[in-house]
C-alpha cells in the first residue's frame, strides 16, 4: 500500500517568514495529492491540492510543488501569519480513491 | 461554507451504550464517503469505506461489527459505534473524497 513520510513534524518560525513542508509518497500511481490544515478540535480542511499532470500550484500565499519521478511534494506558505499556525497534513490518493495521510507538522508561527 | 456535515460534534456516552455518528454531504452526491479515527497528536487512520447501496469495505483491524456503517442514501453515511468502551474514545472523522466532515469528539465514561 501508499506510504506517505511528512517532515518536520514540528516547525517554528517567525511572523513574516517562510514555512516549507515535505512529503514522500512509495506508490507511483498515486494522482492526487491534497495538503489539509487541521485546527485542534476540528475536521482537516482541504487548502490547496495537485494532481500529477501539474508540477506547481499557487493559490496567494500557498503553493505546493510535485516532482513525480523523485515522488516528492511541498507546502510552502510565504508571509506567514499567527492564524497560520496549526497542524498541516500531506496526504496521497491512488486509483482506489483511499487517501493516505502524512504523519503531520504542528506550524507555530511566533508574532 | 461547509460541504460535508458530521454530527454530534460532540458525545459523551457509558460504556456498553452505542452512539450514531452522521455524516451528511450537501449539495452534492457521495457514493464513496470515509471514515477515520484520529488519536491526540497522531495522523488519521482510515477505518473504513463506505459505498452507498453496499456494504463498508473495513481496513484491516478495524472490526465491522464494533463500527458498523451504513450508508443507505447519496447523502448519508452513518456510523455506529456497538458497546462503546472508553478505549473507543476518540476523534472520529468522516470525509468524501476530498472534503472532510468536522469531527466527533467520542468519549465513553
């Protein structure tokens, strides 16, 4: 089945600078690759996602890039903000539609 | 606003009661809604699958008759919880293929 690693799984930065997250996903017909925000007490919600037929995805300060031959994708938010802060999951969907969730990175942003 | 509705977002229940998790999506049709378990500070597991007008499809190690799922219309997908026990106490999560309801928060007493 799909393995998906997350690293860090915690990370700390300042107000205004830059967080990266990474995901490696093991099955190579995996398409589809979500990256949800988790508050505590709350639901995962879906804040950007890409498909395997696209390398970039930029939505404001979000984008997450895809390297299908290293299987490697990233969250990266630039200009962080306090309301940031949360838990952020990478997941990875195949042909039976199961997603397979990262282990998740705990994002502190200090103001 | 929200595409997939789940309710109780909150349950307390004695051990040995069953408690019913719904998880509805609005506005648009599920065949296939997912239901997870959530420990604190850990991932999401999958539980199982839910196919509407079948039977769930359970992860392995996940028994079918202590979480039993019915999802008997496009909209709705259930989950029971049978002689809940309060190592059963937990963050259940229901999704659809993209979208994830908001979670119950289980704790058995």
């Amino acid at each position: 089945g799909e393995n998906v690693e997350q690293h860090p799984s915690t990370l700390s930065v300042q107000e205004g600078d830059s967080a990266v997250i990474k995901c490696t996903y093991s099955d190579s017909a995996s398409n589809y690759f979500p990256w949800y925000k988790q508050e505590l007490g709350k639901g995962p919600q879906l804040i950007i996602d890409i498909r395997s037929n696209v390398g970039e995805k930029k939505d404001q300060r979000i984008a997450v890039t895809l390297n299908k031959t290293a299987k490697h994708f990233s969250l990266h938010i630039t200009e962080t903000q306090p309301e940031d802060s949360a838990v952020y999951f990478c997941a990875a969907r195949g042909g039976y539609q199961k997603v397979t969730f990262g282990t998740g990175t705990k994002l502190q942003v200090i103001p | 606003g929200a595409v997939v509705s789940q309710h109780p977002s909150r349950v307390i229940c004695k051990s040995g009661t069953s408690v019913k998790i719904e998880c509805r999506s609005l506005d648009f049709q599920a065949t296939t809604m997912f239901w997870y378990r959530q420990f604190p500070k850990q991932s999401l597991m999958l539980m199982a699958t839910s196919n509407e007008g079948s039977k769930a499809t359970y992860e392995q190690g996940v028994e079918k008759d202590k979480f039993l799922i019915n999802h008997a219309s496009l909209t709705l997908s259930t989950l029971t919880v049978t002689s809940a026990h309060p190592e059963d106490s937990s963050f259940y999560i229901c999704s659809t293929k993209a979208f994830f309801g908001q979670g119950t928060r289980l704790t058995v007493v």
